[in-house]
C-alpha cells in the first residue's frame, strides 16, 4: 500500500515541478524531462532517508526509483495533453 502512495507522491510533486518549470521562459522544453527526472532522484533520497516503509533497500535503488517515478510524471503530463486535445 505504501509503495503505491510513495510512488505516486513522486509523479505528482514531480508533475507540478514540471509545470513550473515550464512557465520559465529561459528553460526551453526539451529539458524538462532532465530536470523531473533530476528532482525525482532527490525525492527518491529524501524519501529513503524519511519514510520507513520506503521501497528501497538501498540508496541506488531509491534514486532509481525517484528517476523512474520523476520521469513517469512527463507522461502524465502527455496524457494530460492528448486527453484534452481529443476531449
């Protein structure tokens, strides 16, 4: 149960990071996904260090599912943008 909370706690802060992000002007768009990517990895290590139930053994992994949860969140936001397009 908590796997699913945690990983989704991820996208979704990553998800929002990258909104913001992308109302920079200076931050052209193909960096985006780098940089939730980025923020997932340091989300993933917070979380290992602060949750209990983290879904991790180790540090590696944990960064590895930070990257992986950040990088879910740009297709989230793709989703997002192909339902709205077609709705």
């Amino acid at each position: 149960m908590y796997d699913v909370a945690t990983f989704t706690t991820i996208i979704a802060l990553c998800y929002f990071i990258g909104v913001i992000v992308k109302q920079i002007p200076a931050i052209k768009n193909n960096y985006i996904p780098l940089i939730v990517g980025a923020s997932g990895a340091i989300l993933g290590v917070i979380g290992y260090f602060t949750i209990p139930d983290y879904p991790a053994s180790d540090i590696l992994t944990a960064i590895s599912v930070g990257v992986a949860s950040g990088l879910t969140s740009t297709g989230v936001d793709q989703l997002v943008k192909r339902t709205a397009e077609k709705g």
